[in-house]
C-alpha cells in the first residue's frame, strides 16, 4: 500500500491548492523512491514519458496563435456576434457547446475542443456577451460563474463523451484493467454502456445550464437592489 501515497500527495496538494505540476511531480518521485527504485531511475523513468509522448508538445505551437487572435479582438468580436442573436442566453450558448463537445468527442474528435483552444477566447465570452444582452452590466462573481459553467461544460462534454469511442486511450484503460482481474470484455461493449451515461451526465449538466439563467437573473437583480438602498437619500 506504501506506494499509493503519491495518490495521498496529489490529494493534500490540490485541497492546500498548491502548484499542479509540482504536486504531481513530488507524487511521482515519491511513488517511485518508495517503490524501491533510485532517485536516478525514478528522473530517467520521467525523461522516457516525455521522449515517447514529445508529440504532445506540438499543442504548444497553437498556444502563440490564440495569444495573437485574442490581442487582435478575438474576444470582443465574438462578444459582438453573439449580441446579434436575441434568443441567445448565457444557459443556451453553453448548452449548445456541450452538445457539440459530447458529439464530436463521441467520434474521436476530441481535439475540437478545450479550456485554452475554445473555452477561453471563444465559448467563455459568447456566454457573457449573451449575458450581457439579456440583462445588461453584469456582478464580478456572475462573470466567474459563467466562467467556470464554460469550463465544466468542456470537461463533462469530453469526459463522458469520449468514452463512447471506442478507440480512445480510457476504453483501453479500462479493458487493460478488467484483464488484469479477469474479466475479459470487449472496447466494443464498454463504448456501448458508456452511452447511457453519457446522455445521463447530458441530462443533469444540460439542466444545470439552463438553471444558470435563472440564477443569473436573480443575481442581477439582487445587485442592483442592493445598489439602490445603498445610495444616500436626500
């Protein structure tokens, strides 16, 4: 069980919000020191991760692209175009980027999305512009609520939409692991139980995003309330 303290590490160092690479970086040097192996090893075992998935590094050649759209007004521009549209709420926008992300990502296509490519410059500002539309000047903590449903939005539509795929790096996970205990199914079986919850985890999120403009409203509202008995009288 001694090895398994490098889950504990990673658990005390998100709760103390510690950096996230160094906390999983001194959970895996501890994991492997108590493993029995040298310091020397547990550094070369790191080195080998990085040389086999160097390909991973070329995300970072878009990171400069998007940095470049968003001082160019990537952000008000898509502000500007989500305004246009009347119907458009905060819920709606987000709602509709969760179906697209649990779709796309149900074929594989799970690069489509994410925090730093979508969320950021594109899904996060079209559901405050949309908020903005709706109910004008919004508080400082709905913006970082609108913020954080846009996040939640991209990790539940990839999260449980990618599972339905049934060539994607978790169904092998898991069919490695039930072999490993013997149990002996097939990625075909675990892509088709994981629609079910994919449409459940749809269902409740998709509701919590149409919640969100309720919220909003009330939100709204309670600001300006609380504006107007705070001004002198006369």
């Amino acid at each position: 069980m001694l090895p398994l303290i490098g889950i504990l590490i990673v658990i005390v160092g998100f709760a103390l919000r510690l950096n996230a690479l160094l906390v999983v970086t001194l959970a895996g040097v501890a994991t492997g020191l108590v493993s029995g192996q040298s310091l020397p090893d547990v550094i070369a075992a790191f080195g080998k991760a990085f040389v086999d998935s160097r390909y991973i590094a070329i995300v970072w050649l878009a990171l400069p692209v998007i940095g470049l759209a968003e001082r160019s007004g990537l952000k008000e521009r898509s502000r500007e175009v989500i305004s246009r549209i009347q119907a458009a709420t905060a819920g709606r926008v987000l709602l509709v980027y969760l179906a697209l992300r649990q779709a796309t990502s149900a074929l594989g296509l799970v690069s489509l999305g994410g925090h730093a490519q979508m969320v950021r410059p594109l899904v996060a500002p079209m559901a405050e512009g949309a908020a903005d539309n709706t109910h004008g000047a919004l508080p400082t903590h709905t913006r970082e609520r609108i913020k954080s449903m846009a996040a939640a939005s991209d990790n539940v539509g990839m999260f449980f939409g990618e599972d339905v795929f049934v060539a994607i790096g978790s169904i092998l996970l898991i069919r490695g692991f039930l072999e490993q205990n013997g149990i002996v199914v097939e990625p075909l079986q675990l892509a088709r139980w994981a629609i079910p919850t994919a449409i459940i985890a749809f269902v409740v999120h998709g509701a919590r995003l149409l919640l969100l403009d309720r919220d909003i409203t009330s939100a709204v509202r309670a600001e300006r309330e609380s504006s107007v008995s705070s001004e002198p009288r006369a």
